[in-house]
C-alpha cells in the first residue's frame, strides 16, 4: 500500500498504532485501521463489499506474494 494511490499519509510517524484513517483509495471510499498485536507494520482495509475484488487486486498486484514481502521490511 503506497501513498501514490491513497490520498492520506500512511507513514508510521503519520498514522499511528490503532488508529483508524477514511479516505480514497484510487477512487473507491477506504476505512484504513493500522493494527497490530505483536509490533509489526500492519493495516487493515475495509471498503463495500461491491469494491472488494478490485481493491484487493490493487493491494496484491501482478505477483501475490509481494504484498507480503513489502510488509516484512
């Protein structure tokens, strides 16, 4: 997830631990929590389920796997 393509600053200085954001993600309403029970770099997204598939495609991209790479740096 990049602030190239969601119009709220996901940072960890910005966007604190169990803090909730609203905004845009490429067009489509977004409830952003970052999360996390162990300390890691982790959000959670919830969008209507109508915009699902795409938003989650959009996270995932061409290769599945590098969404869970990118969150273990």
């Amino acid at each position: 997830m990049t602030s190239a393509i969601i119009d709220f600053d996901i940072g960890r200085d910005a966007f604190g631990h169990m803090q909730i954001r609203e905004g845009v993600w490429m067009g489509v309403p977004v409830r952003v929590a970052r999360v996390s029970f162990t300390g890691e770099l982790q959000y959670e997204v919830s969008v209507q389920a109508r915009h699902a598939e795409s938003v989650t495609a959009s996270v995932r991209g061409p290769n599945p796997l590098a969404c869970s790479r990118a969150s273990a740096r």
